[in-house]
C-alpha cells in the first residue's frame, strides 16, 4: 500500500516538473511610442534572438537572452502611432520562436 501511494505521489509531481522546464517562448510589448520596445520570455538561456517588429515599416535587431531566457529589444526612433497594427517575431538560434500580432479595435473617424 505504501509502494502505490509513493507512486502515486511521483506520477503527480513528474508532469508539473517536466511542465516547468518547457515554457513556452512569449513576447510582449512594454513600449510604443518614442521607442519600440519588446521584452521576451522562456527563451532557452543565453540564446541569440532575432526580433522582428512590422508595423508601416519593418525593423530587426538581434539580442542575447540572459541565463533565464528573457531579453528587451529597443527599437530606437520607431513608433506605432495610435490605432496601427503591428506584429512582432521573436526567432531564437536554438530552436525558441514567439509571435505577437496586434490589431487594435479603434472607432471610425467622426463626421463633421
């Protein structure tokens, strides 16, 4: 009886361990206006990322994720202006990809 709750517990613990360790690569945007700017998350340690930003135009830079795996990308002198969709790629050289497309629901222009 002993032996079945033992395994029991292990079998339990196994998924949210292996489950830790394999986060999904996410991006997000922290800044549009003056600077672009895109931090990224559970990419693998030390990773070179490719980000892209794709708005009226289209930017790169590549950054070094640090020993956890997250990194911001500036993007210095591009702007979205209000209203404007844009999308961002993150590629990682091992292997980490993460998207983010945003179209923002703005009201149509008023009529004078």
């Amino acid at each position: 009886m002993k032996i079945g709750a033992l395994l029991l517990l292990v079998c339990a613990l196994v998924p949210s361990v292996a489950g830790a360790s394999q986060l999904r690569a996410r991006v997000s945007v922290v800044q549009t206006a003056s600077a672009f700017a895109v931090q990224g998350a559970s990419f693998k340690s030390r990773e070179r990322v490719t980000v892209t930003v794709t708005a009226e135009s289209t930017r790169t830079k590549t950054v070094k994720a640090n020993l956890r795996g997250a990194f911001t990308a500036t993007f210095a002198g591009f702007t979205v202006p209000r209203c404007e969709g844009y999308s961002v790629r993150a590629k990682g050289n091992r292997g980490s990809v993460a998207t983010l497309k945003v179209i923002p629901e703005c009201p149509p222009p008023r009529k004078s």
